[in-house]
C-alpha cells in the first residue's frame, strides 16, 4: 500500500522539518494538513502551494499545541489521519537552575504532551481505517544528553519512550510507530541559537557552525529537510510494516560516538 490518498497530519509544518516532510508526502500522493498556532496568509499559501505542485489537497489548521485540547481537536478538525508526524518543536537553552519553569512547561506541552494528545486522538481513527503510522520527530538529544537543554532532551527522550509504547499498544495491528532523531539540520529552530551561542563564546557565527554545532556530529554536515522528508515517507511505505518501537538517526554519525 503506498501513501497516495492517505491523510498526513504534520504537527508544526509551517517551516524548517515539518514543511520538508508535508512536501515530500505530497509529493508520495498524499493529502496534507499543515499546522502551527499561527493563522496568517502565508500559513494558508504555503498548502495552496503545495496542493498546485503536487496534485493532492493540502490543508492548513491552526492549533496552539501547547494545550492539550487544542491538540485532540486538531486531530478531530483533520477528519481523518492515517499518517500522523508529531514535529512541532521549540528550544530554550539555560542551565538548570536558571531555567525558567515557565519555559519548562511549555516544551514539555508542545514536545511530549501534544504527541500524547494526538496520538490519543488519531489512533481510534487509524484502527477505524485499517491503517496507520505514527512518526514522531524526537532528536539526537532523545538518545543523548548536551548541557543546558534539559527541558528538551527530557521532552525528547520522554517522545522516544512514548513511541515504544504505542508500538507495543499497537504491535498486532496493521499500525506502525517510530522515532526519527535527527541530528542539526538548518532551520530557523538552529538558526535562532547561532547568535547566542556566538555571543556566549565569544565567537563568529561560523565559528558556532563549526566547533559547536557540528561539533557532535562526524560528517560536518547539516541534515536537510528534504533527507528528513524522505525517511518519513519510507517508514510510510510498505517496506517499513515491521518497522516499530525503534529510532531512525538521521545525524551524520552523532550517536555512533
Ligand atoms: P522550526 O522552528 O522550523 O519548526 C518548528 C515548528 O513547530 C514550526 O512550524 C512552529 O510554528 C511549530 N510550533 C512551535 N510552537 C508551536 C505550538 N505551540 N503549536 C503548534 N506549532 C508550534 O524547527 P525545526 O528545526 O524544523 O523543528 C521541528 C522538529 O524537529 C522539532 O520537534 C525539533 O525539536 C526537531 N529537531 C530539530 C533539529 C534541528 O537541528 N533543526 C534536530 C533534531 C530535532
């Protein structure tokens, strides 16, 4: 079974991974429904866009992940979900004891109580359906640690542990559910912690690039967007049915460290 006329929900698909992943499913045939908490023009264009490319219906929704009902009813909204990318992310960087706890609970919100909320939402619709896959977006930091970021590394490994969970819950269904982790890719996520960082160290931007972003990752390189787009279509393709419960690193050797 390939993904054309399927549903894909992309949580947080209006930039960076999220937007990577909604057009390299459309371009598989599917019909996607794009989402941030914003409600703009452009928001709106972006599906129009890729509808007009790729020939499918692209939708967006709004809804303000960080509450848990708006995540179930951005679940009801989609009317149907067979493939659900659980992506929206945010980052904020401070040493534990000057992380702001107001911070804290917005990541934990956004990054692991919303994968909660969605998958509890779609999954009675995927079994309805006969079918489904559930991709989470975690990270290199859901299988590793860096200093300063605890709110998201706890967030992502918790997405991690949560999606061995819905594999088991799911394992004797036609229903699959992994994690990708991907290692930096150059986003306006990445993009945001380049002029802190450079200040912090006292360093050039490329100076950040090199010796503290790529730092951890071996082949120097960012991940892109349209990599990350690919491996979600693959865990939606046939030949990833019994494909569940694990991680797929997308980081240029990061965690074979
Ligand atoms: P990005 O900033 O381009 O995208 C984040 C998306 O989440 C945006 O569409 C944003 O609008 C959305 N979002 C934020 N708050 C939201 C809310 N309250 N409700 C709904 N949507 C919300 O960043 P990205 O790098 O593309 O990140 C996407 C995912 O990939 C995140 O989960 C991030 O943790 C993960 N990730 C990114 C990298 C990287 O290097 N860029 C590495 C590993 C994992």
């Amino acid at each position: 079974m390939s993904v054309t006329g399927k549903t894909a929900l992309i949580t947080g698909s209006n930039s960076g991974i999220g937007l990577g992943i909604a057009q390299e499913l459309a371009r598989a045939g599917a019909n996607v429904v794009l989402n941030s908490y914003t409600d703009n023009q452009e928001d709106h264009a972006l599906a129009e866009e890729i509808s007009r490319e790729t020939n499918t219906t692209a939708r967006y929704i709004q809804a303000d992940l960080s509450k848990g009902d708006a995540a179930r009813a951005l679940v009801e909204k989609a009317g149907q979900v067979d493939i659900l990318i659980n992506n929206a992310g945010i980052q904020h960087v401070a040493p534990i004891d000057e992380f702001p706890a107001e911070k804290w609970d917005m990541i934990i919100a956004i990054m692991l109580s919303s994968v909660f909320h969605t998958t509890a939402a779609a999954l009675p619709m995927m079994r309805k359906a006969g079918w489904g896959r559930v991709v989470n977006i975690a990270s290199a930091h859901g299988l590793t640690a860096s200093p300063y970021k605890s709110a998201y590394v706890s967030a992502k490994h918790g997405v991690v542990g949560m999606t061995k969970v819905v594999a088991l819950e799911t394992a004797r269904e036609p229903i699959t559910a992994n994690a990708i982790c991907p290692g930096y890719v150059r986003t306006p996520l990445v993009e945001a912690q380049i002029p802190d960082t450079a200040k912090k160290y006292n360093m050039t931007e490329e100076e950040v690039i090199e010796k503290v972003l790529l730092e951890r990752q071996p082949s120097k390189e960012f991940a892109t967007t349209e990599q990350l787009g690919g491996v979600a279509a693959f865990l939606c393709s046939d030949a990833a049915a019994q494909i569940t419960g694990t991680t797929i690193s997308v980081d240029g050797g990061w965690t074979a460290l």
